[in-house]
C-alpha cells in the first residue's frame, strides 16, 4: 500500500497494537550499565561516548519492540543535540528500524517558508528515509506545501494541533473569530490539507497530533476529525493513561496511534529486573491496555 494511514492501519490491524515507542535518548536517565559500559571505553569525547551508549540501548530495543509496537518516533532533539555524531545515529536507527518493519514517525516539528520547508522535507523524507514527519502549522499552508507533496508518494505528516505540554493552552486554546479555539481552527486547515490524501480505509495521510494529557479536547477533535489519524502523545511519563487517551479511536478501534517514550525506555526504574526485558514488558503491557481502551478488547 502507497498511502501512509493505510500503511498505519493495516500494521495495526495486524499487529493488533497502536503502540508508538518514542525514541527520546536522554543520557542521564540511561540504564547505570550501559553508562558504565561505554564511560569504561576509549571514545574521543564525552558527545562520542553518550552516542555509543544510545546506540547500544536503541539497537538492543528496536528488535524487541518490533512485534508488539506499530511504529518508533525518534525526536530530533536528543540526537542533534550529539552534533554530526547523533545525527548519523538518528539515520542509522531510521533504517534499522525500517528494516525491522517498524514504520518511522521523525518527531522534528519542523515548518518555515517554502524553500526552507523543501530542504527539510526532503532531508528526513528522502535523505533519512523516515515514513512521517511533525510539523508546525504556524506558517500556514505555503509553509507545509513540501511536506503535504510528499503525501502522493506514501509519506505522512502529522500538523501539531493540540499539544500535550500544559501550557499549550496559552496559545492554542485562544478563541479566533466566532469564539473558535485556535487548535479546532488548525484542525479544520489540518483536514482540508488532507482531503486529497485519503486512502482506502478513509484516512488521509495528513494527520494531527493531539495530546492524550487533554482527554477532553482529545475526544472532540476525533469527532471534528473523521477522516485524520490522531499521534496521541502524553501516554505514561505525562500522566495520560488508557482512559484519556480512549477518545481518540474511532468506534472500529482504529484512528490513532499513541506514543510513550520515558514510561518504555527507561522502565527499568520501576521494575525488578533487567532494563531490556523491563522496557518490552512495558511495550506489551500499553498494547493490552490500548487495545482494550479502544473497544476491540
């Protein structure tokens, strides 16, 4: 399949999972065993010795959570901050977990004029291969024309909406004309922008991402949005659980897909055995409760 949320959706259905593991490498909460081992070898600096490291946790984590989650979000952020040695890794960890069958949502929320938006486009869809982008609606249209073009070859983006951060509301919840919020106006421009990029499951590859931290607001934009795939991030570390994200599938179960990154990566700080098994658990244990939150449990 070329469209992006049909793609989305049939790895769902197949993997009976709307698990997206968020990729956020932050050094000092990584697992003391893996600091230990990499501080012990002879890296030429401290950015080259925090890459070895997220390289060793990423790799030992993509072919355990492959079976069980749907997709992995690698954000920008914790990779360039290594400098050229993170950004390799980050096209590295793109494609092993291509590789692996995983789909790949880079979390770069990236947006400007038209010529600057075209080179990022096509430096994470065709230069590091990624499935799906983040981006920032604040441009306005001529700002994401590079990225929605990408949507007629199988890529998918996803336009911040709501966002999970609490003050997001300092922004986003401010009435326009006729007292709409401005999230509820980027999600019409949102669904505009993807009217052409249906599929046959009746999804655009435009979607939205919609904080599971705003349960409320959550569910409202799965009914103004019919046709959108919701990134519901917030799930774990934010507090969003089951129950806040439910809105956000529709009433076949399908519709979303909802991403943790600390609550999985660094699981091991609240269970009693190995980091690599205490983050697949974790991975298994968000597919139950997902599925089952979204009726087909």
């Amino acid at each position: 399949m070329d469209n992006f949320s049909d793609r989305l959706f049939e790895a769902v259905e197949a993997k009976r999972s709307q698990v997206v593991v968020g990729l956020d490498p932050a050094y000092d909460l990584l697992p003391p065993v893996l600091r230990e081992k990499h501080e012990a070898l002879d890296y030429r600096n401290e950015l080259e010795c925090a890459a070895g490291a997220y390289r060793d946790l990423l790799f030992n984590l993509l072919p355990r959570v492959a079976e069980h989650a749907v997709a992995v979000k690698p954000q920008l952020a914790y990779f360039e901050a290594l400098g050229a040695v993170g950004y390799e890794l980050y096209e590295q960890v793109v494609d092993a977990a291509l590789q692996l069958g995983l789909m790949v949502i880079a979390d770069a929320k990236r947006g400007d004029i038209g010529s600057t938006a075209e080179a990022y486009a096509r430096a994470h869809f065709e230069v590091a291969g990624a499935d799906a982008l983040t981006v920032n609606p604040w441009f306005g249209t001529d700002g994401l024309v590079p990225f929605l073009e990408r949507t007629r070859g199988g890529k998918g983006v996803f336009v911040l909406v709501k966002t999970s951060n609490p003050s997001s509301k300092e922004i986003q919840d401010l009435h326009v004309a006729g007292g709409t919020p401005l999230y509820m106006r980027v999600a019409e421009l949102t669904a505009e922008w993807g009217e052409r990029s249906r599929g046959e499951l009746g999804y655009s590859a435009v979607g939205a991402v919609a904080g599971g931290t705003h349960a409320q607001q959550l569910a409202e934009l799965r009914q103004a949005l019919p046709h959108t795939p919701l990134l519901v991030p917030g799930y774990g570390a934010q507090g969003a659980g089951p129950e806040e994200v439910a809105g956000a599938f529709d009433a076949e179960g399908l519709g979303a897909v909802v991403n943790s990154s600390r609550r999985i990566l660094y699981a091991y700080r609240e269970h009693d055995t190995d980091w690599l098994d205490a983050a697949t658990e974790e991975v298994i244990a968000m597919k139950r409760a997902l599925w089952s939150a979204s009726g087909r449990g």
